[in-house]
C-alpha cells in the first residue's frame, strides 16, 4: 500500500488503485510528468488525477546564527513511490 495516506486517497477518488504497490497494477509511481493514460478523468484538475505532476514539497525553516550569512539547501527526487 502507499507510504502516502494523501497518495493513496488521491489515486482511490480519481477511480485507480493499488496492487502491489502499483498504481493499477502497473506504474510503480504516483507522480509524473508523462503517463497521460493514467490521467484520463477530464472531469479533475490535473493534480487530482490518478498520476500528478505537481510537485510534493516540504518546506523546513533554519535558523540564521548572528553574524552569518544563511546557506540554501534543497534536496529533490523524481519518482515518490505509491
């Protein structure tokens, strides 16, 4: 099943599911650009369908030490399995 509660409830309203781990059985994740099969509900949004391309992010605020410049960080990867 999904590590995502919220992925997992997307891919279930836009009338998909989950066997073995796969999103209808087949495409081994829940977020991408292409895979236009799997968005074929004209009636949602596009990042209501059953495969998004819109971005998961999580923002984790720093803290800046007196006397020093703040340095940016990002982590990113393509592909959150189901």
């Amino acid at each position: 099943m999904s590590c995502l509660k919220v992925e997992t409830d997307r891919i279930k309203a836009a009338g998909g599911y989950l066997e073995i781990g796969r999103v209808c059985g087949n495409l081994a994740v829940s977020r991408s650009l292409g895979d236009y099969t799997y968005k074929d509900r004209p009636d949602l949004p596009a990042e209501a369908q059953k495969i998004s391309a819109e971005a998961d992010m999580t923002i984790i605020p720093r803290s800046v030490r007196a006397g020093r410049c703040p340095s940016h960080g990002m982590c990113a990867c393509f592909g959150a399995r189901p």
